[in-house]
C-alpha cells in the first residue's frame, strides 16, 4: 500500500503524458463501435441512453441489477464486471459515487484495468478527488491505454436532455476521442487541461457554487426582515454587484422565481448531500494544497449541519429554509 | 436620551408615512430652484457638481473649508452650517461617512431640522444603519418635511460620470420629486419601498457582494493550485453555477480581466475599509432582526483581518492576494 | 438625540472621574438605611431577597405588579416609578434585561435620574452595552451621583445561595461602598477598573464561554464518533491542553457529569437565548473597537441559529445535541 | 490499490483484535532486550534517549544519516532500514512526521512489516490519520504481530524530560507491554480503546485546544481594546467560565504569564504548522464520520492563513499577535 500510496501523492506534480502518445495508435477509432458504461444510476442511466440513441452499441455494468435490466431492456448488451467491459469495449465511459468506488472499478480485483486492451480511451465522469483522478492515470498509463477525467455539471434533468457540461483533465490529443462522446450527453465539452484538471474546475465551481447560494439565502432573508419585498429585491440584486447565478437563475426564495426547486417546495434539483459531498472534496483539496477557504470551509459546514437537520434530500437552494425558521416555530 | 432612542427602536416597526401626504403642499417644486448639497467629499464632490451641470444653483456645506472652496470655485453659494442649507433651499442632499455624522447634520445644534422649512425633501444618500434613517425621518416629518435615504452604489468614478445607482427608500409619492434630482448624479434610481429599505438594499446587496469575492478568491485560488490556468476557470465559472459579478465583472486575480483594480495592483475601486464599515452596517441590523448570516458574519471578520494586515486602502478585490501569499514569504 | 448619542460615542474615550470625589460627600454612609432595587425578574427577585435578609430595607420597583407583589410580600417596600425609587434611598441597585431598558430606568422621563439625590450610588447589575454604561455614568455625574456598572456571572441558582459574581467598573473610591451591598447577593465582587469594565469583562468572559463550550461539543461530539467512550474522553481532555470549564465542569454531553443540565435534558443553567444576546454584545463592541473575532462571531451565528431551531429555551450546553443529531432523524 | 485502499476504509468498522491473543506468545518479554526505534527527529531524538538511560539497548533508524550518527554516538546501535530494525527487536516504536511517512515506514519496500517477527509490538507515536493507524494495526495482524498508535502531547521539552502524555489505542491485553515501554519517555499513558481511539484522542484534544487558544486570544484582545489591564482580565477568566488551559496555563497575551512562549516572542513551544497539521487531521475525520465542526473547521482555516502570513514557526498562541496587530501597521 505504501509505494501506491506514496506514487498517488508524488502524481500530484508529475505528469502522466510521457507515453500517451503511442496509446493511440491501436484503438479503434471507427465511429460506433461498441462503448464501455459503467455506473448506470440516477445520471449514468440517462447518460448511456443518449449514447444508445446516437447510434453506439453499448457494453454495460452495475453492481444493482435492475439498474443493468433497465438498460439492457433499450438495446444495451450486459456483461458481468468492470473487467468483462474491458474486454469487449476499447472506450469506456464511467459515472460512479465516489473515489473509492472509482478505485475499485478501475484496479479491483475484477477491475478495468485487469482487462483493458492497449490504446484504450477510459473517461470517468464520477466527481471524486483530483489526486485520485492523477492515480488512476499513471496506473492506465502503465497499460499502455489512456485516462481523462470528465466530471459534469447539469443534474438528472440535463442528463436527460443531453444537456450536461463536461470539464474534461487529460492529454490534450485525445480530448477531440472524448469529445465525440462526450458531446452525445452534454451541450459543453471543456478542455481544462492535465488529468485532474477537470475535476478540480468541478470542485471550484461547486464551491463557489456553494458559497453564492447560502450568501444569496442569507441576503435575501436579512433583506426580507429589513421590510424589502423580495422579488424587488433579488431584482436590486441582479442589476447591482450582488448578482449571482443563486439571485438570478436559482433563486432560493419561494415565489421569486418559477421552474426552480425553491417553487416545489425545493424537491428535485442538486441534493443537499451531493453538496455537501462536493464541498467534502473541495475541503480535502484545500488542504493537501494547504489553501486557505475560510467561506468554503464554513459553507462544507452549513451543508453538514443541514444533513443532519433534515434538509438531505432536499435541493440545496433550501439553505434559504433552513436560514428562515422563526424563533418561535 | 431614553426617550429618543427609546423611538428609534420602535421606529423600526412603525409607519412614517401618515402625515407624508400633507408635506408636499408648500414646497417648491419648479425645476432650478436652489438645491442644498451638504458633505462635499469624494463622492459628494462630484455629485455636487453634477448637479450644477445640470443647472441646478447649489447651495452648500462641508465641515472641512478646502472641500468648501473647490465647489465655491464651480459656481455654489458655501453657506456656515446645515441649518443654514436647509433655510436657503427646500430639496437639499446629504453625503456623509456615517450615520453618527448623518444625527449630527439633521438632528445637531444646527443641524437641517432646526431650520427646515415645512414641504421640504431632505434626501440622504449616505449608507447608514437602517433604523437611523427610519428615525431621521420620523424627527424630519414633525418638523412637516419629508425624509427619503437613497445611498448609491458604484464608487468614485460613477460618481463623476453620471453613473451611479440609487436605491430609495420612502414615501412613494416623492419618489418622483427625489428621482428629478438623484437622475441628474445617476443612471439608475430604483424605489425600494418605504423608509430604510433603501439602506436595506444596499447592506443586502453589499454582504452579498463581499461573500461572492471572497468566495470567488478562494475558488480561483484553490482551482490555480490545483493546476488550472486562472483565465480558463474564469470562463469555466462564469459559463457555469459559479458565475457571479466578482468572477465574470470585477474578477480579482490579476491578469484575468483588464480595467479592474486586480490588474492595477488593486489601487482604485471600492476600499477594503468601506467594504468593511458596510458589512459592520449587515451585522449590526442581522443582530437586531435576529438574522443568521454566517457567511456574511465572517466575512465580516475577513475585512476586518485585511484592515489590520496592511489592505485597508486598497480595493476589496484584494482579498485574493490576502488568502494567496505564499507560506515561505 | 445627535448632541447625546454623539456624546455617548466620545464617551468611549474620554474619563467620568473627574468630579468624582466631591460625590460622596452627601451620601448616607451608614448601613441598613433604605437601599433601592429596580428589576424584579427572575434574578433580581431573589437578589433583592438577599439584601432583605442581610437587614436593608428596600424600596423597589418593577414594570410588572406580579413581581412587585411577591417582594412587597417578603416585606419590601413598592413604589411606582424609578424616580420614585430615586427619591426614598440613595443606594440603588438595578437588574435589567437590555441597554434599552437601562437608558429608560435611569434617563428616561420617570427615570431615576429624574430624582436623584445627591451623592446617591447607583449600581448596575444589568449585562448591557459597556458604552451605554459610560454614557449613563456621564449622566449621572451631571446629577452628582455615583453610577457603577456591576454585571453577573452566575445564574438563577447563584442569586437564590448568595454565590453570584460581580464584575464591578466605575470610580475606585466608591467600590468599597458597592461591595458592602454586593457582598449580599454575591460570593465574589471583582474591582474591574474604570465605568464599563465590568460590563467589558462579562462579555469577553461569556464570549470565551460560548466558544469553549461549544469547542467542547464539538471535541466530545467527534471523538465519540471516532470510537471513545465519552468519560473517558473528558477525563483525557482535562488532564490535557483541552482542558476548559466547559469540559470538566460543565460537560455538555448526557451521562458525563452529575448535576449539570446536560445530565438533566439541558433543562435549567443559562438559556440559549440569554448567551445568544450577550454574543450580540460581544459583537457590538469588537465592531466599534474594530477587533478581529472569528470565533466570537461564529459562535454568535451557532446560537443564533439554534435560538431559530427550537433550543431558546434549553441550556446553552445543548450545542451538543444540535451538532449531534443524526441523519437519518 | 484498490483493494488496499478499499479495506482501509472498512477497517474504519472492523475489529483487529481477532488474532491479537495468539500474538503474545512467542514475544521476548524479558525486559532490557533491545527495542528498535525508528524517526529521530526533535521528539524521536530525546524520546529514544531516555529509553537508552532506562538500560534499554536500541537499534534504531532514520532517513537522515546525521540523525542516525548523534544517537550512534549515544550508545544505540543504527541499521540501514525499518525491515533491519525489525530482525534485530520485537519491540518497535516509530515516531514520524506523516500519515504517508508511517505508510512507508511500516507497509513498503523495506519497511518494518517485510521482516518482523511473529508477536512483535509495534508502537506508533506518529500523530496521524486514525484511520491509517487502523490499517496498519490489520496489515500487521496479518504478520502475527501486534500494532498500538500511541500519540504524544507535550513538546520537546516533555520530550527531553521524560513527561510526555501518551494516549494509546489497541488491544487492552498489551497495554501494559506498551506501558513499560512508553513510562521511560512519558509522565502519563492512558488506555484510550480499540486501534485509532489513540489517535482519535490526540485529534479532539488538539481541536479543543486550539479552539480554546484562539478563543482566549479573542476574549484578551477584545477586553484589553475595551479598556481592562490584560492581568486583571485573565484573573477574572480563570476564577470564572471562561477558563481554560490556554488562559490559565498558557496565556497568549505578552506580560500576563512567566515562563510561556507569549513571553519569550512566541518562540519554542508548539508550532503553528504543527498545530495546522493536527487541525486538518481532524477535519479529515470529521469529513469522514459527517460530523460538524464549525468552530474547529474554521480554527482550522485561521491558522492555516496564520502560516501563510509568516507565523509558521511562531508558536501557535501567537494568534494573539496575529488578530492583535493594528490598522496603521
């Protein structure tokens, strides 16, 4: 474990592109051709069916079978592990929960790695630590095939729609092989440089995320106590330099906006968990890179605190709520 | 004292607009009459003379005499004290660096109120606590006058061309009479609904402001370490949920935008002190309507902690050089 | 209300010992003559009891019948104003609940200063802003009288047994005269320097508190969760650099200690709203003095927060079950 | 890796004591046997002496040869790598910088678990991740020997004495093994649980400590700005519920203690990155077990800022100077 763990720290300032030229030579670039999905969840459900619909015969795994049956019942072939998809797809796509489950997919026992054919192109889209994201690398690396690192931003319903953003971290050569996957599910496909680079667009964004959406709650409710009406004055803010995407596109006010979770009683939207996860990441981030986030250390504890206040399944606007309750409630 | 502030503090919750109606009668409304102009500092300087350009004759005030003769110079009659404005012009502005200065220019041994004449429009675009400006007005209208706040945002340059904001709070059916005036030193003049709410506007608009640069500080700085270019996540936040006036208008990493104080070593803009006395301004009335603003609170502390390291001068965006300094300096 | 709240704010800086010495002069010195006591509530009630059994005659007063009735019954004597209070002893003692209420008993138009006797000693139990203290103590000394500001530590309990401590600001001379009454009703009385010293030292004391306590919470709450048993924890705790009252002899966590209100479902002790008002205090004064407190603020904004979530009323050791609640609850 | 890093994560769950009663047998128990002892750093150096003035022969390690040659010189017998150490003594303790250094140190190419003997007790000292010292206590069950962490509070100066505090987690039966041991370098050892709980004690008290220091550093600076003599307030803290260790033990304000690094320009004692080192461990573990820390969250972020603004090396109470320092400076 040490010198794995060892090398995953030194990833951190090395780079993994010395070889990945010679990784594209044997992979099959011909346009449908099979592709890889492993993670058929909430998101990887949708997203492997847009590929579906754009014509790519899909090889797939998930540890929950019915998730497999409902995908296997679109046109999708299911096999019985990581690995087995290794086998029978040289681009593979992967959206799991979290870093460990990521690791397990990729160099577990029944793992991807164990399988994968030279020249492969692997892209995962899970949201889980820029370091790991620079492991997983040098390991596919070593198998003469190549990692990038996609996480996205959008939810379920952009999923859906072929809507999701992608910051894409990888070797700059393949990011067109990605792109042409990648733009079947999402309407942006960023470059955002070396492998991890993507991830760590996704955690700044989510903290700043994060951070515009509990100042816009507090904002607004201190304006609404003060006699303001509020959609006067998520109007004020949205002319003024308190504009933000929380005041402008997701306020979290019930009644200022329509078609936003805080007017459904902040059902569906981006969990207070998911957030609460992503300001996890942010945090280990900051402190391996020992930078100081004072606003992002204090959102990461907000959210917490409201996990455990029953706003976890909430969308994460409900900060507005969890802010609000009177005194005497 | 007791009964005074005793009525300030209820004043937070009562109406001041019962006898508002009856104001209007006597004053003179014909356009070009004289307005009073009293705190001619840096952004009551060229308020001031706007109004001149504009053909207004000024009559004005300053406790500092230099401040005095420059507007003399410019064409306005300088007159001794407040109490001699208010008995020479019956619309007078007020431009003053705190709300103790601003009890002082109304309420003083000679301040406006000692010599008001019935009808007048007292309009203070001072940035105060809330509860003073609802108290100013509630002396100001036995005194038969009417009383409106109506604080900017934008700094010194808006002030010189024009263009800054007014956010007004007061009765509504001055609004027009105040905005005659306010349009002549503003692009924007916005009602904000009664007494107070303009001061509420922009505390609400202004802690919200402090907590997306800092926020965005710490996202740009934490994505660099990260080993993404600064320019590539502007972009990245600014096209995503990240994206807010401190990222996408006034972004505080240098060399990211051009024309902003952070690419002029963060001289000019908006003071780091300023921003500091208006998030004191969001506390204390947070306090008094038992508010929770735990972002706002510290990044309260932030500016206060910039204040005693050396930024108090420069522009508030500076805060991402505060949170970047290296560890080896 | 300029001209005094101007003054109130000079006050800060400037002495009110000046005439100090010619105060004492008129005052009747001999003990057991009538001693005022204006504040009836649940402390002032058995602190006034205390000063009745010590043998003083007392003359009180409260905006409440109920709770001048239940003194009258143990043989005081009622009256109808502060003023009148003012008019029958020239000792007085007050207990109030806010800076408010202070300014309306002493200055207010029934006031005690509106009768005030000549070298009459006015002390001040209430826990209030100190610049209100000073300020009321410029008052007074315009009266030539003697105003004391004696804040407590310790609660309800500590009135009932005597035990209360009392941090004492105001002329040195006349702290002898303040300790011959405080010793009633108070095991310790502490000489704290200059008017509003005492109100100085009970805020930075209870600010300390908060954070300690919840530190605490939050130590005991995490290591539990680590896999320690919660005494053993402690125990470690104070016998090591963690040690901290709130640790070892105000354990916040149920089954810890005995007799403390966590063992007794955080009935009793000193209620959340009570810590959360005198954080607001804190706050206040490390705003005008421009003092950096990150901890002090956020603690503030932590029983802000649980006053809104339904711990009003429970001791303030009950940061330990709001951190703690599960998320599945 | 996976796998690996897979059961570190479920070691967080899993019990090592399984094994651990057949490990005993075939240890040498006969004191004065050689003990290896490896990382001989500013607390290893000392530490490792005193076992040598108990009669203890050692063989001992370290990376930097000059480190290795003052304790050769002393009397211990130096070997070229941990797994050396580990042919020579079935007895080991290690004491090093990192979470990642005890890794390597145990679970690498040459490290302690490739040649140690059956029923060897190894004794980590190391202030690290609990749930890496779990994962060492099952890789070295594996090996038939035993694994305890055993942090330390005190610094060198405890170190040099022989009065550290160690707080040992692992299995109860080798405690006293340990205890015979640890009492050669240390005043106190106390059993604190299963495998980590050491580690996990370590971690809570830190947090707690520096929450009480930056929370005393707050109250001082508060009150000494409101007009209290810094002696006097710290008197008043500690007779009252504000007292802590760290203000009646280790007062940060220069002048109020003898004989505290606040009175010796905050040098020796614990040094700022030490203590930021020891709060990021614990936010690692509150992130893991979704506990929330908003107070320790944050002392971890107002250090972190302390390192970057030139008080790395200071020691940590000089968060006093650190909020201390004024506007004109």
């Amino acid at each position: 474990m040490a010198a794995l763990l060892w090398k995953s720290c030194s990833a951190l300032h090395s780079s993994v592109s010395r070889h990945a030229r010679f990784a594209v030579v044997c992979r099959s670039m011909a346009s449908k051709t099979p592709v890889g999905f492993i993670g058929l969840g909430n998101m990887g459900n949708p997203m492997a069916k847009n590929l579906l619909k754009h014509g790519y015969p899909l090889v797939a795994f998930d540890v929950f079978p019915e998730a497999c049956k409902e995908i296997q019942d679109t046109g999708a072939q299911i096999v019985d592990s990581p690995s087995d998809v290794a086998e029978k797809a040289d681009r593979i796509i992967t959206m799991l929960p979290s870093s460990l489950n990521a690791i397990d997919v990729y160099t577990g026992p029944n793992g991807v790695l164990k399988k994968v054919k030279k020249g492969s192109l692997l892209i995962d889209s899970s949201t889980i630590d820029p370091a790991v994201s620079k492991e997983l690398a040098k390991e596919t690396e070593k198998m003469g095939a190549v990692f990038m690192d996609a996480p996205v931003s959008g939810g379920v319903g952009a999923a859906r729609s072929g809507n999701l953003t992608f910051m894409v971290g990888g070797v700059e050569q393949e990011f067109d092989a990605a792109k042409e996957l990648l733009s079947c599910m999402g309407a942006n496909v960023v470059y955002c440089g070396e492998v991890g680079t993507g991830q760590a667009a996704k955690i700044c964004n989510n903290m700043l995320l994060a951070i515009g959406m509990i100042g816009t709650a507090e904002a607004m409710n201190l304006g609404i106590r003060l006699g303001l009406d509020p959609k006067l004055l998520a109007k004020i803010l949205n002319m003024s330099s308190g504009r933000c995407w929380s005041s402008d596109t997701y306020n979290p006010v019930p009644g200022v906006m329509e078609g936003v979770p805080s007017s459904n009683n902040y059902q569906g939207g981006f969990g207070t968990t998911l957030m609460t996860k992503d300001l996890g990441l942010a945090q280990d981030s900051a402190t391996k890179t020992k930078t100081p986030t004072p606003l992002g250390s204090l959102s990461h504890q907000v959210y917490r605190l409201m996990c455990s206040k029953g706003y976890a399944q909430k969308d994460f606007s409900s900060v507005f709520q969890f802010l609000r309750e009177e005194e005497n409630l």
